[in-house]
C-alpha cells in the first residue's frame, strides 16, 4: 500500500483524496488557509530543503523548521523539500 505525503508539513495519508480533503496547519498562506499539497518527489533516505541545503530524514522533520534562506526572509518561512 503506498503513502502519500504533504509537501508543507510531511503529514502521511494512505490515500491522495484524503490528503488533498484536509486543510493543512503548515499552508504557506497560513494554519489552515489552505489544503494539503501533495509532495510528488520519490521517497529518500534525506530530504533536502530546496533553498538552503538542510537535510533531515523525514519530510515533517524537515519542514517543522524555519529556513534561514526562505524567499520570504530568513526564518519566515519553513524549508522546503526539493523533489
């Protein structure tokens, strides 16, 4: 069975109905101002942060901490997996 999961805050869903039908706590417009996206890179053993190279080995891990690179200011965003 396969796991899908947000790009935002690396919540894990088994199906992309269910994913895509929940506001997401990590949206970039605000908590809950918007839904789940789908992260439609493969899974790895480390996920990188597309803007300042962070590495951690969880999506959710990754992204439940601000970047120092965001293109909103340094720490005004989360890290963002790179596909």
């Amino acid at each position: 069975m396969s796991t899908f999961y947000c790009e935002y805050c690396g919540t894990k869903f088994p199906l992309i109905a269910n994913l895509t039908a929940v506001p997401c706590y990590r949206h970039p417009n605000g908590p809950n101002k918007g839904r789940h996206k789908l992260y439609e890179g493969s899974h790895k053993s480390q996920y990188t942060c597309k803007y300042c190279g962070a590495t951690n080995n969880s999506i959710a891990n990754l992204t439940s901490v601000p970047c120092p690179r965001h293109p909103n200011g340094s720490l005004k965003g989360y890290h963002a997996p790179t596909l």
